[in-house]
C-alpha cells in the first residue's frame, strides 16, 4: 500500500494539465472560477477536445475506444481537470448511456452509438423520471406499444437535465403492462428530432434552466433502438445508476470549492482584518476540508475494489449521501462569508456575458443562487433518503 | 404571568391574517414582486387605513400606543404571506429611530406623514467592509457652514428606491469601527450628490447601492446627538431582528404547512411519502423548531423594550441565533421533502426557503448573533 505517486503517475498527471492549459478555452474556465453558468458551446467545445484526444470516455475500456486507463489515472485525469477550471463533463453520454451500450447492446449498437459519445458529436439526456415515478422509479409509464419494427412511445418524461441540448434521449418505458413493475420495462433510445417529442424548460428556484419536460407523444421508434431484451431494461437501468452514484460524490470540485472558499475568506473583510482571522470561521472551513478527505479516501477505496474486477456495490450510495451533503455546505459557508453582499440578485451576472459589474465583490453574485440551487444534489440521482435506505437494506442486511 | 393576546390584539392578528388572505396569495404575490418598484401603494395605503403604520407609536407621536407585540403580531403574518411593502424599514427602523432620537419639530414633520402612509424610509448604515459591525462606518460627515456634508458609499440599503428619506449613518469623529463618532443624518432622499444603483434581491426585495458626493444638509438634518447615534442605532437594529424573527416564524409556519400537506399528498411507491418515517421524524423535527422559534420570538419581544440594555441586547441575540437554526432548518427540510419539486420557481416552497435564508443574512447570522451573545452572557 503507498498514498505516494509513481513517477509515470507524475507524467502522467503533467500531461493532462498540459492538455487542458492548451485545449480549455479561457472564457469557460472564468466561467468555473466566477461561478457563472456555463452555455452549450462551454461544454462542447471542450468535450470535442478531450474527445479528439481520446480522453472524453476516460473511463471505457480500450475495446471501446477508451483510454484503458488504471484507477489511479482517473483519479489524477479528474482532479487535474477539476484544478485547472474544466466544466464537469456532462455525464449522459460517456458515463451513462455509453457504458449501457457496451455493456449491454449489440455489436451493430455499439458501431452506431459509440463514436458519437466519444468524440461528443452527439448529446445524450436522461429520462428516467416522470412525474408520478421520481423515487419510485419502476412505478413509471410511459408506453411503448409494439407495431412491427417500430415502438410507439406515449407519456412524460420530467426533470430532464439538458434535454434542450439533447440530440438523443435514453429513456426507460414500459413494454409490457401486465408484468410486474422492473418486469416490463424496456430501455429505448430516441432520436429527439423524431416527430412528437417536445421539450418545455423548468424553471429553478434560482432562475436556472437546465432541467425540462419532456412530452412523448406517439413517437415512433425503431426496434433496433432497444437495448437489450424486452422486458429488460430495469437491469440496464440499475447498472447506469450505480455509476451514476459514484460519479455524483464529485470529490474534485469540492477540493476546489474548499481553496476557492479560502481565497473568499481572506478576501472578505471583518472587523478591520478579513474573515480569514476569524477563527470560528476558519474552523467551519477545516471541518469541511476533513469531510471532504474522508471522502476522498472513501472513494479511492471503493475504485481501489472496482480496479480488481469488482463492481460499484451499494456502498457507493454512502459516498452519494456525503458527497452532496458536502458540496451543499460548501455553497452554504460560501454565502455566509459574503454575508449581507449575498442578497443582490444579479441574473445578468450568472447567464450571459454582459459588461455588467458586481454590487458587491467578483465573487457575490452566485454566493445565494448557487447555495439555492445545490439544494438539487440531495435530491437527483436518487435522493438521499432512498439512498439511505438503499444502504441500510444492502449494506446493513435491514 | 400571562401569555395570551389581548382582545384588541386578536383583532389585529385577524385583521393582519385576512390581509394577506385577500392580497398575498402566491400568485399575487408573484405579481406584486415583478412590478417595477415591487410593492404596491394601495396595500400601503390599507395599512395605513387599519392603522399598522402608527400602531406601535406612542399617542403623542400621533400612532396609537401599542409596542413590540402589536409588531410581532402583524410581522408574523406578513412572514406567512412573504409581504412585499417596505413596513421594516420604514416604520420598525425609521420610524423607530426618529420616535427615539427625533427632536420635537423632526418627529411632527415625519412621524404622522409615514403614520398616514404618505412617506416612507430607508436606513443606510451597512458599507462595503462592515459585515455585521455597526460601528464599522466610513461615509464621513464633515462640518460645512452651519450644517454638514456627507460623503462616502453605503450599500444594501433596503427599500431606498421607494424612500422619501433616507436615514445615513455617517462618522462625524473617532476612528474606523470606533463607536464614539457615529452621528445619524435625515437625507431627502433626491438630495443632490446622491447616486442610487438599485437592484431586486434574492427574495424579491429591492434595494440600492447609494453614493454620497459631498451631499449638502442642514443642522436640522442631525437625528439625536452628534457623535452619539451608536446606542440608538444598536436599539432601532435590534427592534429590527426581533420583528424579523417574528416574520421568519410566519415562514416557518407557512412553509412547514406547505410541506405536511405535500407529504401527505404525493404518493410514492403506492402510500403518501408521508408514511415513510424518515419523512414523519423530520417533519416533527420542523414543527418542533418552528415552536422554538416562536418562543425565542416571544420572549425577544416581551424583553426587548427592556430598560436594561443587556437584557434587550441578549434577547435580540438569542431569538437571531433560533431563528438562523430553525429557519435553515425548515427551509432545507421543506425543498428536500419536495423532492425536484421543492426546487423548482413554481412551488412557493422554494420562495420561503429563499426569504428564511435572507432573513438569516439580515443583521448579523447566526454565528455573528452567537457570539455576540455568548460576550454578553460572559461579561454578566
Ligand atoms: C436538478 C435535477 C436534475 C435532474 N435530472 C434528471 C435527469 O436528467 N433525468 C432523470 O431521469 N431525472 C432527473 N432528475 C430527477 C431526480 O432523479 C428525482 O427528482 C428524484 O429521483 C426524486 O424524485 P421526485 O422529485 O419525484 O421526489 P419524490 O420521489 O416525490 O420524493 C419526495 C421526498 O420523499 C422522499 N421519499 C420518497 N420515497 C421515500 C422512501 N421510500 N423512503 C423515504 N423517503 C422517501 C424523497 O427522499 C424526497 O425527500 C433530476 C432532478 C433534479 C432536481
Ligand atoms: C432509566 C429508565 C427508567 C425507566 N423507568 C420506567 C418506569 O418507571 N416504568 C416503566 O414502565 N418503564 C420504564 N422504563 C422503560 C422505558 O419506558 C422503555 O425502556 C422504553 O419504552 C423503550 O423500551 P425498550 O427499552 O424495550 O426499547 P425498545 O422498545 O426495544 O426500543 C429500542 C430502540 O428502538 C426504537 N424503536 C422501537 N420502536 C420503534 C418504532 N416503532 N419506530 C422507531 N423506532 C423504534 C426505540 O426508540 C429505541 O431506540 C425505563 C427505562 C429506563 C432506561
């Protein structure tokens, strides 16, 4: 056992941050550092850099196109990027659906869909929920009625994170109504641009739009577009949402977000000095910085169990559950160190790229927004009660 | 001992519960914050009529002798509506000021005019560096002629878009964060030398960034003693955070309201997510913190016409730090139980959410009333 990094490691990690200094465009990593929301092109414009280096589906096997990396190449690749400003890669596509289609699809699948992943050519949204199937994701009901070679789907899809930029959506939907609930559902892949998809955005508590609805309405789609058997698609789906839970602790940002907290703290000022000689401050910010250790550590254990051919099991669920608690407190302390400067509300400020300047200092405008709109992290990908319960029925044998 | 309201005081709490029935519903109330000076003056214009304005004003100042209850018990109600009409800063703290401070002539020009409803104020004391010290002041008063000018930035000022006066407080001596040298000013507020940059706020509030270019005013415009403000604003401040407690308490209720009727609504996995009993525990966990709130609440306004200054300081301290625990609480707990609904724009969940935590950023957070109270407590 060694914490300490092989040389090849130290290469290894030089190169990325070499890639990213030259491929990361300097608008979108201001972007990162102001706590601006970041447009489509932000997102896949450098997607098709790492892309085009081989680097987008880091986490693929060779077989598929992917980099065949070990697990410590992965840990470095994500906080190096996370250090230098990169946007998250928008994980629908490479860290979802992709690893589905190898996983589970045909060879004639993964010939069509991977390459597109890879390189970001296409986008990818998820749809999973519905309104009345949130938690209780197998309660849902979207249709898909078999006619010769097509399915024709019908219902709603909710809460579709990125679908306005989506060029294809996967979505799970029920093939079978009698079968009992993970019975009978498929899992479908659908060209958005087929007729009788519609997209309305949600509005969020902040202002964002980044989540929509998602209307299917007798959308007809190719049977050859199914992933895996009928009647099949809850294993699928199983598959995608472990993965989609480690992914989701998001330890590299929250390294950044406890430096970027430090920097606010020795730049806000209190009582003739800054926040940073206040002790009971700093002590908050150390709490935070302990969690996010132990977080880190946790979860280099469970890649260290995966790096031996083990699969992500339930305990990745607990990581989920710190993982957001912890990158809420750090939008929280981020508030409170700006203080009374946290109330303007400058939208113009977060959206677009206006000459507009601060009320406060750089660093107010997304204090409140950003404190508001994590609130989501305890909620999506499975909130944290069913992640709880998930640990305490798999884990804990309750 | 005796807890309970007074009859006339039931009246108000009625009168104040079916105003917000009538004009906030949340709808409206989503109206009322998109207009451009977000309020509006006929419900202005109704609390002056049933006399919400002068209420907590002694009879000689032309209000009608009620106190910190008559104020707790229709802040609360507004609480329950996220009310939009400046009525904190300018009847609890401009109105308090001048009623405390005001000479004999300043109380008659301004007192029974924002009694009627006809002007309204803004306090202008938080600058760029000041965090939650009152005394860290640099809008520098200097003596000119007979009278003063100011000069300097104050911001965060609430309500100063909509403000006839603007009440400054400036150092006239001492130095920075000194509280010796603190001298408040009454400010026409279209006084020339004045710049405004106004902008909404995170809880739909207005506010401004004011700049003070060598603004002109009289002998007459000086608000109590010269050099002397710091005890008055410390009490106008803290009369402030008791009658924010008691609107963050109508939240609390609200919000907590919202949140029961929603779990024993949404059904997941075939029963009302309100039988799970994560949900249940947490749930009782809000109402129980609502209930401290509105203990702290009623206690801070019980004390805080206190004649010992400690006990008025503590009290607005100890009910501050409730209110940031309990607010944070139930506001998390609510946007959580929602699940992606709870944070959404649509639900008025994520609304009360938003004002609670303004509330706690409002005159000093938790931490900073926390240990505000705890020096107290030691130095006793
Ligand atoms: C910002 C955001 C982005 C999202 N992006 C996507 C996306 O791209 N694709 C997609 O398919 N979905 C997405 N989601 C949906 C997300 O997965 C759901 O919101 C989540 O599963 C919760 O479902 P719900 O909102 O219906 O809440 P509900 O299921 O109604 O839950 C409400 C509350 O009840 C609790 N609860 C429910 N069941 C239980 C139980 N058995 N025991 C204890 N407590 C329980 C929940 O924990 C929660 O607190 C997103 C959501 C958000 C907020
Ligand atoms: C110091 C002491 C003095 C006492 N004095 C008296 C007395 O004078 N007279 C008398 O009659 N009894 C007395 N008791 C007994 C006391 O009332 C019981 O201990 C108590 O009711 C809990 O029962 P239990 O110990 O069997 O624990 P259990 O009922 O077995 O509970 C164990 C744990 O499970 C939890 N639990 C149980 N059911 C649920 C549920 N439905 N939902 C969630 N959690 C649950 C409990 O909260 C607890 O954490 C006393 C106990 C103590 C420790």
């Amino acid at each position: 056992m060694d914490l300490a990094l092989k040389p090849e490691h130290k290469a290894f990690a030089d190169d990325v941050r070499a890639f990213a200094r030259a491929n990361l465009s300097p608008a979108t990593k201001a972007k990162t550092f102001s706590g601006k929301h970041y447009d489509k092109d932000d997102h896949i414009q450098w997607q098709k850099a790492l892309g085009r280096q081989g680097w987008l589906a880091y986490t693929w096997p060779k077989k598929y196109g992917g980099p065949g990396w070990d697990v410590t190449q992965r840990f470095l690749f994500e906080n190096v990027l996370a250090e230098e400003g990169a946007p998250r890669i928008i994980p629908f596509g490479p860290k979802m659906v992709g690893p589905v289609i190898y996983t589970f699809g045909s060879d004639e699948q993964k010939e069509r869909f991977l390459p597109g992943i890879r390189s970001s050519e296409v986008s990818w949204c998820q749809g999973y929920s519905e309104p009345g199937a949130g938690s209780d994701l197998a309660s849902l009901r979207t249709k898909a009625v078999r006619e010769g070679d097509h399915y024709i789907v019908n219902g709603q899809k909710t809460w579709t994170s990125f679908a306005h930029w989506g060029d294809w959506i996967f979505c799970l939907v029920r093939t079978s109504p009698e079968a009992k609930a993970q019975e009978g559902i498929s899992f479908l892949l659908i060209d958005m641009k087929t007729p009788g998809v519609t997209v309305r955005p949600i509005v969020m508590l902040d202002g964002a739009h980044h989540v929509n609805d998602v209307f299917l309405d007798n959308v007809k789609v190719p049977v050859a577009n199914r992933i895996g058997k009928e009647g099949e698609g809850w294993t699928c789906a199983k598959f995608l949402l472990a993965n989609e839970r480690l992914g989701i602790a998001e330890v590299p940002s929250s390294k950044r977000g406890v430096r970027s907290l430090r920097d606010i703290a020795r730049a806000e000022p209190a009582n003739g000095a800054t926040l940073a000689d206040d002790p009971a401050f700093t002590a908050q910010i150390a709490d935070l910085d302990l969690q996010v250790q132990a977080l880190e550590m946790s979860e280099l254990r469970a890649l260290s169990t995966m790096a031996l051919g083990g699969a992500p099991g339930p305990e990745v669920s607990s990581l989920k559950i710190r993982g957001s608690e912890i990158q809420q407190r750090i939008t929280e302390l981020t508030m409170e160190a700006v203080g009374e400067y946290a109330a303007p509300y400058q939208p113009g400020m977060l959206f677009q790229d206006t000459n507009e300047t601060p009320v406060g200092p750089d660093h107010a405008p997304p204090a409140a927004p950003r404190y508001f709109n994590f609130r989501k992290t305890s909620i999506y990908g499975g909130s944290n009660e069913i992640q709880k319960n998930i640990v305490s029925k798999m884990v804990l044998g309750l | 001992m005796d807890l309970s309201l007074s009859d006339e005081q039931k009246q108000l709490q009625d009168a104040a519960e079916r105003f917000v029935r009538d004009k906030y519903a949340f709808e409206n109330r989503r109206k009322i914050a998109a207009t451009e000076k977000g309020w509006l003056t006929e419900n202005w214009a109704q609390m002056a009529e049933l006399g919400w304005l002068g209420m907590a004003f002694s009879e000689e100042d032309g209000g009608y002798g009620g106190g910190p209850i008559e104020t707790m018990i229709v802040m609360e109600q507004f609480g329950k509506g996220l009310v939009l009409e400046p009525f904190l800063p300018t009847v609890v703290l401009g109105g308090g000021m001048i009623a405390k401070a005001g000479s004999k002539a300043q109380k008659e020009a301004l007192l029974p005019p924002m009694i009627e409803g006809k002007k309204q104020f803004a306090f202008a004391w938080l600058e760029r560096q000041s965090r939650y010290n009152l005394a860290d002041v640099s809008l520098k008063a200097t003596k000119e002629g007979n009278g003063w000018s100011l000069s300097g930035h104050k911001g965060v000022v609430y309500n100063a878009p909509s403000a006839d006066h603007i009440i400054v407080l400036a150092r006239t001596s001492g130095s920075a964060r000194e509280e010796k040298g603190l001298t408040l000013f009454v400010v026409d507020a279209k006084a020339k030398g004045i710049t405004r940059r106004d902008y909404p706020t995170q809880d739909a509030l207005r506010a401004s960034e004011l700049t003070f270019d060598k603004v002109s005013v009289g002998a007459d415009a000086v608000l109590g003693k010269v050099d002397d403000a710091f005890g008055v604003v410390e009490d106008a401040v803290d009369h402030a955070i008791v009658a924010l407690c008691a609107e963050a308490t109508g939240c609390m209720d609200a919000i907590n309201a919202a949140t029961l009727e929603y779990i024993k609504t949404r059904k997941q996995f075939g029963v009302p997510i309100g039988k799970f009993q994560v949900l249940q525990h947490r749930m009782v966990d809000c109402f129980t913190n609502a209930q401290e709130a509105r203990s702290m609440t009623l206690m801070a306004s019980l004390k805080i016409d206190d004649k010992d200054s400690v006990v008025r300081r503590k009290a607005a301290s100890g009910a501050k730090v409730q209110i940031g625990k309990s607010g944070k609480f139930c506001g998390q707990s609510a946007v959580q139980m929602h699940g992606g609904m709870g944070v959404t724009d649509e639900l008025s969940v994520s609304h009360y959410f938003k004002r609670l935590t303004m509330i706690d950023l409002m005159f000093g957070n938790q931490q900073h009333h926390l240990t505000r109270y705890s020096n107290l407590a030691m130095a006793a």
